[in-house]
C-alpha cells in the first residue's frame, strides 16, 4: 500500500483559483455583508457567482446526470476546505446548506416532473429551499419519533405537525417536510417527504428562533431557523417525494456527504482561526517577550495545528471510503469525521479567542461570531452523541464475549506459552 496526500495535478489548478478568489474577492466584503442593502448584495451574489460557474465549479457535488459535475469526494473535500475560510462562500459556490442536501435528496427520489419543477431552479438559484424534519417534543436526532401526520384526503394530503428549527424557512421558497404516512411501517416505512411551497394555506411561519448566532433575528434572514405549524395543511399527491414510506431513507441519502462536507469546512475555519491566533502571537508582546514566546502559547498552537491534521487524515480518510464503497459502507468513518472536527473547530476557535485576549472576544475580530455560529455543529446533522455510538458499535461489530479471564489474560496464558516456546525451541535445534 503506498499513501499519497497530492491533489488530483489536473484539479490543482481549481483549488489555486478557489484560494485565490475566496481569499481576495470574498474575504474582503465580510466586514460589511450586514450592512450592505439587499437588492445590492443580490446583484454583487449573482455577479460573483457567475465567475464560480464560469470556471466549472457550481454545485459540484451532483453526479453529471443530476445536474452537477460528478466531483467525487475527494475532490469535493479540499473544495469545502477552502469554502470553510469564509462563512458565506457556500452560497457562492451552490453548496449552501440546505439546499445542496435538498437538491440530493431531490435528485434522488423526485420525477422527473418534480426535478423540473423544484430541483434545477434550485441548483441554478432561483429557487431556496428548507428542510423541516426536526420537532420541538420529540422528533430530531431520532427520525423515527416523529409527530408531524401526512394523510390522505382524495388526492391530497393533510399535513398536521409541529416543525422546529427550519434553516430558511422563513424565507424559502418551498420546503421538504418530512411527516409520518403509514404508522404501521415504524420504525423506518413509516414516514414521506413533501414539498410544501411557500404560501400554501395551512402552512404557519411562527417566527425565527433566537440563536447563539443569531440572539435577535431579523425575519426571513440568510441562516435563520423557523419554527413552522402545519394545520390541515392541503399538498397535491404530486408533492410526494418517492413512496410514501421512503422518507427515513431519502433522510439519510441527503445527510451523508453533507456530514463530511460540514467536516471540511469547518477544516478550513480552524485553519483560518489559527493563521489569526498566529499572526496575534507574533505580533503582540507582554512581560517582556512576545507571546508566541510563551511555553503556554505554543502548547495552545501545538494542540490546534495537531488536531486540524487529525481530523483532515480522518474526513479524507472517510471521503476515500466514500468514493471506493458508498456512503453506506462508509457509515462509521463519516460519523468519526463529523463528531470529531465538530469538537476540533470549537477547541481551536476557543484558543484563538483565548490569544488574542479580549480582542478575541470582541467582534473586532471573526472568532466570536464564529464560535457562536458554529456552536451549532456538534448538533446539527446528528448530535455528535448519536455518531460516537455508531463509532462505538461498529468497533465492536464481530468482537465475541468470553467466559472467565479476558483473552489477554498473562497468568492463564502462561502454560500455552511454555508449550508454543518449546516447539519453536525443538524446531529451531532440529
């Protein structure tokens, strides 16, 4: 087996174009993105957006014959890692969560009627999207809980639930909900997916929640998460995504890449957090040296940069998996690359914050909004609690229990040791 950790020489030319362009023409309008009125920003999205698809790489993580332009994952890994430099580069390169999840899950189960009609608007933009399978009371990291009802009515359905925590909701133009179809088909036939476009009666946007992110939400922003209610809300049969029982599975189609993704950019975060805590090092001085001279410094650099390279080895590891076996297979090293650098990016953000004193924790510098914005990362996506336990049972796959001492027990070992070393002994004097 040989290791090689090159890029694709033919797809290195693209990352260089991505470094330089989110580097030197995205980076440069973080400042003033809140400020900037909306119908401006629009035309200057659009305008930098046209330059990602004139140089091939808009919504690059669909096949070719789904819309994309059939990237494997280990192409797609070091683009989201350099997508994770700055917070607002999905949107420009048509992987914005969710509606890069909505237009796989689409892909995957929608007709072609439905792909005209909802998938490409979404792919080229015109579109936005939301996915509303989380729920106040019981429904989020366990699908399987859920409360929110589709039934049928002639030939529609009556949707009746409760939806919690709807990225875009409140502004998209229709949204994926995911309710309960057929009872009897729990724990996994027992659900649909339904588009539900905005403004359809029945269908009530209570409000944005207030965030760590976000504490006071401005209605219908970019990354808002709304708390929506169904009330006999009436969708054409024609909305149903696939079967009636194919939600728990079209669920998890859209989550698996999205994971590593996520994993990849928060990658590139912790990379950019640590050239800030850096350069803060380098620069600032106190009790008579700088402080990238204090022992206590270094150890805060060493834990980051050693744990950045930690959980690149595992997210490529698992993208790797990815494109030889299918996500499927993969399953255990996609949830070890998503709980692990969900943790990683927290802890070299709080470092960062940590160097540059009460700089760091001003918003004079990015690594508070940040760490506020990401915080959310250990649970969104399935809490990292419910990936350790795939980690841990699929370890623990084929590994049989014993009775008495453990294998590796010494002293029962001692016997068998003695026969084994004189039959080596006779063999080697033969």
């Amino acid at each position: 087996m040989s290791w090689d950790f090159e890029n694709d020489p033919e797809f290195q030319p693209k990352l260089d174009w991505m470094r330089t362009f989110i580097d030197e023409k995205l980076i440069p309008l973080e400042p003033i993105l809140g400020d900037v009125p909306d119908e401006q920003w629009q035309v200057v999205k659009a305008h930098l957006q046209q330059q990602v698809k004139d140089e091939g790489l808009w919504a690059c993580h669909l096949d070719p014959e789904l819309g994309g332009l059939g990237f494997g994952q280990m192409k797609l890994a070091p683009m989201n890692e350099l997508i994770g430099r700055c917070m607002y580069s999905m949107e420009i390169f048509g992987n914005q969560a969710p509606d890069s999840g909505n237009s796989e899950l689409l892909a995957t189960g929608a007709t072609e009627a439905q792909k005209e009609r909802w998938l490409w608007p979404n792919l080229t933009g015109n579109l936005r999207s939301a996915f509303a399978l989380t729920e106040p009371f019981e429904a989020g990291a366990d699908p399987t809980r859920l409360r929110t009802s589709a039934r049928k009515d002639g030939d529609d359905w009556l949707i009746n639930g409760h939806k919690w925590f709807c990225t875009n909701g409140s502004f998209a133009d229709f949204i994926i909900v995911m309710a309960e179809t057929t009872p009897e088909g729990r724990p996994y036939k027992h659900a649909g997916m339904f588009v539900v476009e905005k403004g359809t009666p029945g269908m009530r946007i209570v409000r944005d929640i207030p965030t760590m992110g976000h504490p006071e939400p401005k209605f219908g922003a970019l990354g808002n998460h709304a708390e929506i209610l169904f009330e006999d809300c009436r969708v054409p049969a024609e909305n149903l995504i696939g079967g009636p029982g194919d939600g728990f599975i079209l669920a998890q189609k859209r989550l698996g890449g999205g994971r590593i993704h996520h994993a990849m950019r928060w990658i590139g975060q912790a990379k950019r957090a640590l050239e800030i805590t850096c350069e803060r090092a380098v620069s600032r001085e106190a009790h008579g040296s700088r402080l990238a001279d204090h022992q206590m410094i270094q150890d805060f650099i060493y834990q980051s940069r050693t744990e950045i390279e930690a959980a690149r080895l595992i997210t490529f590891q698992a993208a790797w998996k990815m494109d030889k076996v299918g996500a499927r297979a993969a399953r255990a090293e996609i949830s070890m690359a998503k709980a692990y650098s969900s943790r990683m990016v927290l802890g070299v953000l709080d470092r960062g914050i940590q160097v540059c004193g009460a700089l760091g924790y001003s918003g004079d510098l990015p690594l508070e909004e940040w760490y506020r914005s990401t915080r959310f990362g250990t649970i969104g996506d399935g809490p990292d609690e419910v990936h350790k336990v795939v980690v841990a049972r699929d370890t623990m796959k084929g590994i049989e229990p014993v009775d008495g001492w453990p294998t590796a027990h010494i002293p029962s070992r001692v016997e068998s040791a003695r026969e084994y070393f004189a039959a080596i002994l006779g063999e080697a004097s033969a």
